[in-house]
C-alpha cells in the first residue's frame, strides 16, 4: 500500500469533492454510471477507492440486501467516513487496503466499479488484471470520473503532491489495456458528464 497516498488522501476527507451528497448536477452522471454499469438488484459488487462511501451508499441500496458490496480504500479516514454512511447495511463490508492486496475467491463479482480511483492506481495494468480475476465471466468493469479526463489530469498535475502524476490514460492506451486484461472494451466517453468506460469479461 502506498503509505504517501493514504496520509494524502486521509487529509481530503472533509474536502467538498470526497465528502458533500450528491446533487441535482451529479444525477445524470449516476444514472449513467448505473445504467451502463447494469447494475442490478443481487449483484455481487467491487468497489475500490470507496472514498468517503458516496458512491458505495448509493451502489447498495440498488444491489440490496440479496446482493453485496466490497468497499475499500487506502485511507484510514476514507475507510471510517465509508463505514459511517453505510452503517447498518448488513450487505456491505468496507476495508482498508489497496485493491492488489484484496484476495477473494476467483470470478466471484458481477460488477467492478472503478470510481475516480483509476489514476491512482500505482501499475494501472496490473490493478486491472487483478480485478479481472475476482470478476464473473460475463461480469462488467467500469472506470468512471464526473469530471472529463482533461480536466482530472490536468486537477492531478497541477495539485503539485503525491498525485500530480496520477492520469488516466490516452484512450488508445486504455484501449490497448483493456485488451490485454481479457476484456472487451462497450462504451468509452469522454464529455460534460465525465469520463465513462464499459468493459466485459469475455465468456469461456
């Protein structure tokens, strides 16, 4: 775990972009991400780089109490935040580790849901080729932002820390990543609702 990268993001919980609700300008974006992700009540879900549990609340209340939903993050502080918005929901486990320490049997989740979490990956295509693993054949991978990726890497550049060199990639190179995980690559935008990538598992 990238101890640098815990202590930073453990500073930014109380941060308005990790810790205010969802509004009326978030709407379209979730329903996007909920819509493409094909989220569905019982699904089995893989949450990382949980934050604050703003994403995870609203991922377990479509799931469900038939479903589940892993949620961890590498922040102490995130991880706490998370743990309190979703207390009570039985469904939900929330951990402290960075997603390549996750172990879990094999093929085991319906959905991963990478939200403004993939930059921050230290070996994007390692954390992608893990996460494949833990999901189902058929099974769905979404790397999703509600910002455009211009404007995420150029927030990281300029943020003159532990991130500055965290990027989502060029889409050619997500692309080619995508493929290389086994994946097949659905929908990639990149517009005024954010940054939206689909993959699937491809059957046996």
């Amino acid at each position: 775990m990238n101890q640098a990268k815990a202590e930073f993001f453990d500073a930014q919980v109380a941060a308005g972009w990790a810790a205010e609700e969802y509004g009326e300008a978030e709407r379209p974006k979730l329903e996007r991400l909920l819509r493409q992700s094909e989220l569905q009540p019982g699904h089995w879900v893989l949450e990382p780089g949980c934050g604050t549990g703003r994403l995870s609340q609203v991922l377990a209340q479509v799931v469900g109490p038939d479903g589940h939903l892993t949620a961890m993050d590498i922040s102490q502080g995130m991880v706490a935040a998370c743990r309190k918005r979703v207390a009570g929901l039985s469904w939900v486990r929330v951990e402290q580790m960075a997603v390549e320490e996750f172990q879990a049997p094999a093929a085991g989740f319906d959905r991963v849901v990478c939200h403004q979490v993939f930059p921050h990956f230290d070996d994007q295509p390692a954390a992608l080729a893990h996460l494949v693993k833990l999901l189902k054949p058929g099974g769905i991978v979404t790397v999703v932002h509600f910002m455009p990726s211009a404007a995420i890497n150029d927030t990281h550049r300029k943020a003159g820390t532990v991130v500055e060199k965290d990027m989502l990639p060029p889409p050619e190179e997500m692309r080619r990543m995508i493929k290389q995980a086994g994946l097949e690559l659905e929908t990639l935008v990149d517009d005024e609702l954010g940054y939206l990538l689909k993959a699937r598992l491809r059957s046996a």
